[in-house]
C-alpha cells in the first residue's frame, strides 16, 4: 500500500518590457570561470580551517552563533555586500552586466571563508546560461496534480543534486500562486488553487531540495510573495483586497510552506499589495512574514523589483537581487547620513543572509571547481517519468476507450506536439516542461516515438499526420482504428494569455478528427485551465500539462494501462469563461489603469477562488478540484467524525475507501470541510487527503485528525477585530470524497465545544 499524508495532518494509522527581455535574454548567467570562484572558494576546498582567523567556520556552533561572528569581524561596507547579489565579476559593479550571482556574496578578502554562492531560477530545471545535459522535469502544475508530497521531495531532491553539480546553490523555487484567473501566464510554475495543496507540495519540494542532498546543499527561495496573479503590467499593478482575503487565500500557502518546509529565502513579488510595492510593504514583511509566520530567512527582491532603499529596510527587505541598483553603498551611506535608516537595519539585513547560509551548510559544502558535464542520471530521469504519469489526469474514458489493447491494429497520432521540433510552430521549451528558456530540453522522448514503441509491443500500427491540414488530418484518422490527437496552448513569462482556447486552431482539429473517427482520444498539453468545446464528440481526454523530457513514455503508459492513472486536477476547469470569478468585471481583471500608470485590481470576488467560487455561486465547472478517472472505480463508506476536545478540539475523521473495478489503482481520497454558519465563509474548505493504492476488492480503513492548530489553520478564519485566527465553536461539516463536488462527497456533521468543556463520545 502506498500512501501519501500531508505533512500537518496526524494520521492514526515597472521598467519598460524591454528590461523584462533582457532580463530574460541574460538571466542565469555565464559559465563560471576559475577565476570567479578563486579566493575564497579556494580557501572553503581545504578540509582544514584556522579558526583564529575565521571562528565561524567553528562547524559544533549554532548557525546563529556563527552568523554573528562573521558579522562581529566585518565593516559595514562588507556587512552591506550581503544586501545585494551582484551580477558581475566585478564585486563594485552595481548595475546589470549578464546574468545573476557571479560572484555572488563575494565579501572584501579581508573577510576570509566566505562561501561563493551562485544563484539559478526555474523550478522545472537548472537553467543557467549555456547549463546543457540537465533534467527537463515536467511543469509544477503537473507534479501538484500528483497530489504526492513523498514524490514532490524526491523531485526537489533531484532538483537540488542537479543544480549544485552544474554551480549553483541557491535556487528561486518553487513558486506559489492561487490561481485566481487561468489566463495567468505563469500559472504552470505554480502549484494550483488550493492554499493547502499548494503550500504542502512547495514544502516537501523544499524539504527534499535543503535536506535530502547533506553533501551539496541547496537553498531554496519561494516566490513571488504575494498575490502575483497576473502578468499583465505586474510591475504596475496593485492587487486590492481585504485583510481577511490577504491571510486565508494569498498568504496563507506560503505560511504552510514555511512552516512545514523552512526555505532558506523568501522572494517578494514585482506588483504592489493595496498600493505598497511587495518588496517595500511593512505588511507583508515585517508584520505578516517575519513577526507573525516567523519565518527566519532573509527576503529577496526579484529583478529589478525594489525602488526605495529606505522603505524596503523600514519595512523588513533584505536584499537585492542583480546588482545593486537601489541598496548600492552611496545610497544606503546616505540614508545613514539622514537618519532614514539605521545601522541595525542593515546590520538585522546582512544576519538573515548569512545566518540562513549557515543554516543550509552552503559555507561547509563549497560548490565544485567546475560543473558536471552530466548531472541528469537515471534516477533522476526516473522521478520525472513519474511526474508526468502520476500527475497527467483522465478526464474521460467513454465506453471503457482505454485503455488500448491490440485490438486498436492502427492507430493514429495527430498534432503538432506529438513531435516536437524547433521548426513546427510550437515551443519546445514550454512542452518538455518549463515556460523559461535556457532548459536543456534535447532528450526529449516525443509522444509519437513512446507511443509508437509501445504499440509495436501489441503489433499495432501508428500514422501520422502533424495537423497542418485539416482535410489531411481527417482523413489520416479515418484510416485508423483509433485516433489520438494532440491540443496544446503556450504560455509563459511576461503577458497572459488571451483566452483558455487551444492554440493553433487546436479546436477544429480535433473537431474534425472526431468527425472522421468515432474513437478519438484528446491528449491536452497545457499549463492550466482549457475549454473543450468539443468534449461531447471524443470519447478519451488526458490532460498531461507540460510532462518534461519523459512525456513520450509517460504517456504511451498510461494509454496501454501500464500505468493506472491517478493524478487529480489541482485548479478547477470551467466550462465557459463567463464562469469564471472575474468574468465581466473590467476592474477584478484585468484592472483599471489610474491617473499615475498604476493598474487597480480589485480583488472583490474575496474568498470565492477557485473551487470555492463555484460552491459559494452553485455553478457546475467542466471539471472540479480534485476531480480525475482511474481504470478501476472506488467506493466510499462508512465515515464517522468525532470531535475530539480533549486534544485542542481537533476532529477524528474515519471511512473506508474499496477498489470495486478490475485492477489495481490509486486513489486520492480529499477530505473537505465546513465551518459553522454565519461567518461568511465559502462552503467547504481542502483539510486534508491520503493517496491510497489497492488491489481489486481491496478495503482500507483511513483515519486522519483534523488538526486546528496545524499550518493551513484548517478549523479557523481571520478576524480583523482581533488580527488573529480564531476557531469558532458550533456545527462543522466534514465532507470525503474523490473530488470536491458535493455529488462525489459523502458528509456528516459534528459540533464543536470550547477547548475548556469536555464532550462525550
């Protein structure tokens, strides 16, 4: 039996865009040299240490401890070097020369033993300029809809090995959103709707990244804090909302990600929240992040995304990211001189960078002279095949279509991105898995090459046609027993998209391959959300999002019933964009521009996002949250709840989850809940889920506890009178199922008593 368990629950058991591009034509920088990594480097590569002359490197100290006594033996100048990462060589350059982290955090030689750190972005693969020979992991939408926090850290712990072999030790992932509108460009970097699903998959990634790797540790830095929904003018753009709105939805992952993961860096996010840049919102920083989370780390700018030196330390930042444009000596020297900011400031700044360094053992695990020419072993390739299969979710299955047998003698493999090359229109970076360029994507196994392979294990026979021609497209369809045809959309970094359509006029080709043929198989690779005009004449549809280098075996696996499918959706489809939260509202999205340039984007639709939207509003979506098909079916029983006062008022959930279908699968049995009425809540709430795998006719018995003083405050809501979560007494409702439909849910409800009364069983 193989299950996977949230972490928190117990179980009984603006610059113009041309900055932008430049940015992006540049990031990730130039091959380190042997020369950037001199100095100190070289002094970290003896086994020995003169702790006369560096005392922190004192490895039986507490990374606090050791963090001061760097800092006690440094001048203010080199204690502000650590407030910026510079971006050159040249450790007085302060503007942007190529790239990011080379050196990074190269302190004056009179500070020995300092570690050289470089940075590198993309939470799908390494991708450092001219990086070659690296995994190409499928997209992050993908893995959260593997809904599997074991797999996730084998992912970061991947992730992690591959990135410190190619130079790299600190690493600007993974990434957070709340998927309030589909069209979000970057939607595919981030981890779903859901504050729960999204903070625990983040926090094992970054479990598996920091922890998992003793001998070449990375850091990891989760972005963009908070409420980066749109790229649509994010550096001029202010998301509005109200407090309780800012903690239960925006906030509240990367709280479950800190507490249950403990990155190293937190990085603030281009847009301003209720009219305060993120990077310079005492908010979010000092009161939410540091006093409230208490998250230890230090926080990071992302490019060129802190304006005012002053506000940013006023308000709890730490640091700049490439070069220092804003927190540059002269400017910070000058503030000092006017009282706008004090030493203590810089002083608290530089600790947070270096205590969390110390933390990770970047200053104990000096990165290699140089990099690996290979770092993407078998293991690795591995854990990213079962991503893609794990994570790919069935949508439909009518008449039992799959999966295929030899019965299917030819078969048909329609689309452009069942080859991918890059000549066809389609960019290769996004399919394999990553929305950033510099990904090494050339191992790449096509759909067309894995599931020609496959059929040829069966006897079978695939034709092809790219869908160029519709008329061609039909016809080559019509020859065959079976017709799979390909959808996809692109998106990525720097604008959002302009509908949740198929790209390249992929709904008239799969309308017309359906028309030609009656056993037609939709395979969807998108980043999020999509339309399906056309569900109704297609029997089959798998969304495999962005699978990485693996999609071609991935997917010939799950089509033959290699692999059972068992992934769930992490963001909810609906079945119009008229639907959708923000439809017909100008200024919910994409926001009015105001008289100073600045986009409002009014968040007034609050707590109703994502699925939460279409309870509150009782409007049924293509596909839930949570909602995906196996080969096998699975029954649900008997579920008990209990509130348990005598261990802080948590709440016993128990039920039984039976395979009644044919072959072994997985199943992942979601847990809901309902706060007590009358506190403006939408109807039910993610608290929790267990992955279980059965044989046929095989029962398991769940238990789990719901727990209210867990990370993701599962019993409780945001009182602005107070400024604190509370848990109310009265009546709540537990709800299991296989989705968050209330059709596929059973419910039972139980009271819950102050934690002082005592409630009998």
């Amino acid at each position: 039996m193989n299950k996977r368990f949230p972490l928190r629950i117990r179980t009984m058991l603006i610059l113009p865009f041309l900055v932008v591009a430049l940015t992006l034509a540049f990031v990730f920088s130039f091959a380190i040299t042997a020369s950037a990594s001199s100095g100190s480097q070289a002094l970290l590569e003896t086994a020995e240490y003169d702790l006369n002359e560096c005392p922190w490197m004192d490895t039986s100290l507490t990374a606090d401890q050791r963090a001061h006594l760097l800092l006690d033996a440094s001048t203010l100048e080199q204690k502000m070097r650590w407030l910026v990462e510079p971006s050159a060589n040249n450790p007085e350059q302060t503007e942007f020369g190529g790239g990011f982290g080379v050196p990074a955090y190269t302190v004056p030689p009179q500070v020995p033993c300092a570690p050289f750190i470089q940075y590198t972005d993309s939470p799908n693969a390494v991708t450092s300029r001219g990086v070659t020979n690296t995994t190409a992991f499928p997209a992050q939408i993908g893995l959260a809809a593997t809904w599997d926090e074991g797999l996730s850290r084998l992912k970061g712990q991947a992730h992690g090995y591959e990135a410190f072999y190619k130079m790299n030790n600190v690493l600007l992932a993974p990434g957070l959103a709340s998927g309030r509108v589909p069209y979000l460009g970057r939607n595919s970097e981030y981890l779903g709707e859901d504050p729960l699903l999204g903070g625990l998959i983040a926090a094992a990634h970054i479990r598996g990244m920091q922890e998992d790797n003793p001998e070449a540790p990375v850091e990891a830095v989760i972005k963009h804090y908070t409420a980066n929904e749109q790229e649509l003018d994010r550096r001029d753009s202010s998301s509005n909302m109200d407090e309780r709105t800012l903690r239960q939805i925006y906030t509240l992952p990367y709280e479950i990600a800190i507490k249950e993961g403990e990155p190293g860096g937190v990085m603030c996010a281009f847009n301003q929240i209720n009219g305060e840049f993120s990077c310079e919102n005492g908010t979010l920083l000092n009161g939410i992040l540091k006093e409230e989370i208490g998250f230890r780390g230090w926080v990071v700018s992302d490019f060129f995304g802190v304006y005012d030196a002053s506000a940013a330390l006023n308000s709890g930042f730490d640091q700049e990211l490439v070069g220092a444009r804003v927190l540059n000596p002269d400017t910070l020297h000058a503030l000092l001189d006017s009282g706008e900011i004090t030493e203590a400031m810089i002083d608290e700044a530089a600790f947070r960078v270096v205590r969390s360094h110390f933390a990770a053992g970047l200053f104990d695990h000096p990165l290699p002279p140089e990099r690996l020419p290979d770092v993407s072993t078998p293991e690795n390739q591995a854990v990213a095949q079962r991503i893609a299969e794990e994570g790919s979710v069935l949508l439909k299955n009518e008449d039992g279509i799959l999966p295929l047998d030899s019965s299917a003698s030819t078969i048909a493999v329609i689309g452009p991105t069942a080859v991918i090359t890059e000549t066809n229109g389609v960019n290769a970076e996004t399919a394999c898995g990553t929305s950033r360029p510099g990904a090494d994507c050339s191992r790449i196994e096509t759909p067309l090459v894995g599931i020609t392979a496959r059929a040829a294990v069966d006897g079978s026979t695939v034709v092809f046609d790219n869908g160029s021609d519709l008329g061609a497209a039909a016809a080559t369809a019509a020859s065959a027993d079976v017709a799979i045809v390909f959808g996809y959309y692109t998106q990525g970094e720097g604008s959002d998209m302009e509908d949740l359509s198929l790209d390249n006029d992929g709904d008239a080709l799969v309308a017309a391959v359906a028309a030609a043929n009656p056993n037609t198989i939709v395979i969807l690779q998108t980043g999020g959300p999509v339309l399906m005009p056309w569900i109704d004449e297609v029997k089959g549809i798998f969304e495999v999002w962005y699978a990485g280098q693996e999609m071609g075996p991935a997917i010939a696996a799950l089509l033959w019933g290699d692999v059972n499918p068992s992934g769930k959706l992490p963001q909810t489809f609906p079945a119009s964009e008229a639907d959708l939260p923000t439809a017909g509202s100008e200024a919910q999205y994409p926001g009015i521009v105001d008289e100073n340039g600045i986009r409002q984007v009014e968040y007034s639709e609050g707590l109703e996002v994502g699925y939460r939207w279409y309870d509150a509003q009782g409007i049924e979506p293509l596909f839930p949250f949570g909602y995906g098909l196996s080969y096998t079916t699975f029954e649900y029983s008997r579920l008990q709840v209990t509130s348990r006062v005598q261990e802080g008022r948590s709440i016993l959930v128990k039920f039984g989850v039976t395979n009644t279908g044919p072959v072994a699968g997985s199943e992942i049995a979601q847990v809901y809940l309902s706060l007590p009425s009358g506190l403006g809540e939408p109807p039910k709430r993610l608290v929790g889920w267990v992955k279980v795998t059965l044989e046929p006719g095989e029962r398991e018995w769940v238990t789990i506890v719901i727990d209210p003083d867990s990370s993701d405050h599962p019993m409780s809501y945001w009182d602005t009178s107070s400024d604190s979560w509370v848990t109310p007494t009265g009546r709540y409702t537990v709800h299991v199922g296989s989705s968050s439909s209330s059709s596929d849910l059973m419910s039972r409800t139980v009271r819950v008593f102050p934690r002082d009364r005592h409630v009998g069983h």
